[in-house]
C-alpha cells in the first residue's frame, strides 16, 4: 500500500511539546521541512524579484556585509601629533587627510586659490583611496547631504569601521617621530642592495627550512650555526657583527620548538632594531597542491594593510628585505597581508591570460566589473613556503640578552576589536 502523502500545517513550524519520543521526532522532522520549504520559497521569490529589478541585487550586496572582527576595529582618541605612536592605534593615512582638510580650510578662509586647489586634491584622493568610502566612484554632482534619517541603522552598520580597507599600504605617510627615532629604517637615501644572512638558533635541525628562507630572500645565504661542546658559541650581537663587517644588510634567525618554526628574529643592521615575530601554520611549497618551483628572480613586494605607526615600522622592516628594483620577467610577487595584527606571508607567480567564455569578468570591491579588463584574467601559482607571523617584541638596538630593553612589546589586549599594526 502506497505511503500517504504528509500535508504540513502552518502549525508545523511551531514548537511543540509532548512527553511521547516519536511524536517528538515526527513533529521536529515536519518543522525542518516547513522551515526549509519556507526559505526555499522565500529564496526564489526574491530571484524573480531581482531578475525584474537589478538594482534591488545591488542594494542587496550592498548591504550584506559579513559583521566580522574587522568591520568592528576601533582606534584610539588622539590628536595629529602621535608622537612615537609605537603603542597608539591610529591610521596614520586618515590623520594626514584631516591635516590636508584643515590646512585647505584654513587657505580657504584666507580667500587664497591655494585652498581651492588643496580641496581639490584631497577630494581627488578619496575618490581614488577605498580607505573611505569604496562605493563613491559615481560622477553624479555632489549635493547637499540628506537630513538624519529616524530609522535605526542595523548591528552591522553600527559596529562598521568606516575606514576599512584592504588597499596596499602607503609608505609616504610615515611619521617624524618614526624617522627621526630609526633613522636607519626611514632614511631619505637609497637604501643600499639588500643582503641577508640566515641562521638558525643553538642545536637546531631546521637546516631545510633555512635553506627554503633562502630561495625567499633575495640575497641571502645560509650560515649554519654550531653548538659542538669544543666550538665557540657565538651569540646574536656577535652574529650581527660579523655579518655588518662584511657588508649584510640584516641578520634572521630561525627559532624551533619540538623539530619545527616557531619564530624569526629580524635584526637591522648596523644598529638595530631587532623584530621578534611568532610563527605559525608553517607549509612547504612541495606540500601544497599545485605548486610551482620558484626562480632566481628578484620578486616583486606588496604590502597590504599596515595603518598604524607600528604597522609602518613593520612595513619598512620588510621593505629593506627586498630590492626596489624587481626583475618582472620572472612574474613572481611576495605578498604580507596584514589581517587582525597577524602577517600572513605568500608566495606566488602570476600569469596574464584571455579570458575563457565561460568565465565572468573582474569584479571590484564594490559589486560592479572592472573598466578595461573585461577580456583577460589572471592566473597564480603558489610556491611556497607559506607561513603566518604575529609581532611579539621590538628590541632596541642590538643586545647581549633580548628583552633587556625594547621600543615595543605586546600585550595581553583584552579588547578584541583593537589592533596593534
């Protein structure tokens, strides 16, 4: 005898109680399928509705941002005048916008044409920077803003950060203090060809993963580091000065823990600082699926994501690492992406190709195709090794013990919405 077809009530979605087991299952099986059908329906009405309106997808995505810890950073309460700002969160891109608007007011009043001209170059950089508003690339004509709407703004747009960005870090933006505080790392020179000495802590066994920071590091070479009972034992300030004799730009030692990464110290040379970072999710390039075996070309840098006076040191650090002048035949890029004060290191090499027909084109960060590449795309390959950083300690100088005296050193934040870089 055929099963007699179940018709679900408006009372199935509701929740009920009863003290028999497989009335209970019954009930909870008809409430998934009521609430299934309901969004199923739900789903597809607002398809139609968008295939007749496009504009309503639009608003839609708009809209529908993920409330992520991001979206929720807060930054500190300070003036234009940070001082060392080495343990301030604060973007330094958004203060000197407000310093190039009050100085613009400022010629303005004045009745000068100076001021005219500097409002026109601050509004053509945030119609350029998705440090403000990504969404503002309309051509419209600007008009008087809308009176305060009555209506509630939503969880998301309350807790959203309105400088939030994902845009390379502008380098030009540094600091005085900062330059003035580490002349070496914020010199107005050419900085000279970098050139790396790797080694590795006492007693370590992570000599294929310091050869591996070679192929990474342009210039760089391998020293192992000795601990036989009958060898010297030579500490990091006699490292750091064989090394700034014989013309290293910098010395990176690699620590381990239980046979595997755990650390890089950074030491710029002649005088320092030193860069304690923590390392994590260390993966080979011959572990990843796909993978690609890197050159001996100069790769190319971005930095993605460094705001605050810390975060710029760090950026200026790892800029010295490599050459201004990257061989772009070899398409190779080194990429540190900065996301909730931890550095994500990756290495790729990238392709230009036609686009296949069965391929959209490039989207924006704002929902919308990107004007003049509508008929390529670009291919990436990983090559490895890939591996995440964390900012633990910067030193100052060069020591005899580390931790003895330090320009910066994290904390415990117990606020999770603040960031450090």
């Amino acid at each position: 005898m055929a099963s007699k077809k179940v018709n679900l009530s408006a009372k199935s979605g509701m929740p009920f109680k009863t003290g028999n087991r497989e009335k209970r299952q019954k009930l909870h099986i008809l409430r998934k399928k009521t609430l299934d059908n309901t969004k199923r329906d739900e789903r597809f009405r607002r398809r139609r509705e968008e295939d007749r309106d496009p504009g309503l997808r639009e608003e839609r995505l708009r809209k529908n941002i993920p409330l992520s810890l991001e979206r929720k950073r807060v930054w500190d309460d300070v003036d234009r005048d940070t001082g060392d700002g080495l343990g301030v969160s604060v973007d330094v891109e958004r203060l000197k916008r407000q310093k190039m608007e009050e100085e613009a007011r400022l010629h303005l009043e004045d009745g000068s044409d100076q001021g005219e001209q500097a409002i026109d170059s601050a509004v053509s950089e945030n119609d350029h920077d998705s440090m403000i508003d990504s969404a503002s690339d309309s051509d419209e004509p600007t008009t008087a803003p809308p009176p305060p709407s009555s209506r509630r703004k939503s969880a998301t747009e309350r807790a959203t950060s309105p400088t939030y960005s994902t845009a390379s870090t502008n380098l030009d933006l540094t600091p005085s203090a900062l330059a003035t505080r580490f002349p070496t790392l914020f010199s107005t020179e050419p900085p000279p060809e970098p050139k790396t000495l790797i080694t590795t802590s006492l007693n370590s066994t992570l000599h294929n993963e310091a050869r591996l920071l070679t192929t990474l590091f342009p210039n760089s070479v391998y020293i192992p580091r000795s601990a036989h009972r009958h060898s010297h034992k030579y500490s990091v300030r006699e490292i750091a000065s064989f090394a700034s004799n014989r013309s290293y730009t910098a010395v990176l030692i690699l620590k381990e823990d239980q046979k595997k990464p755990t650390g890089l110290t950074f030491v710029h040379l002649p005088k320092g600082p030193t860069f304690h970072f923590s390392i994590s999710t260390w993966v080979e390039g011959r572990r990843l699926p796909g993978h690609g075996n890197p050159t001996e070309h100069m790769p190319e840098l971005i930095l993605n994501n460094f705001r605050t006076p810390l975060g710029l040191l760090t950026a200026h650090l790892f800029r010295t690492m490599f050459p201004p002048q990257p061989e772009l035949q070899g398409r190779q890029v080194v990429t540190l992406h900065n996301q909730r004060d931890y550095i994500f290191l990756r290495r790729h090499r990238y392709v230009f190709r036609e686009k296949r027909q069965t391929e959209k084109n490039v989207i924006g960060p704002d929902g919308k195709e990107v004007k003049g590449v509508q008929g390529l795309r670009a291919g990436l390959q990983e090559l490895g090794p890939r591996f995440t950083m964390k900012l633990r300690r910067i030193d100052r100088g060069i020591q005899r013990g580390s931790g003895q005296e330090w320009e910066w050193k994290g904390k415990m934040e117990k606020q999770r919405t603040k960031f450090q870089l």
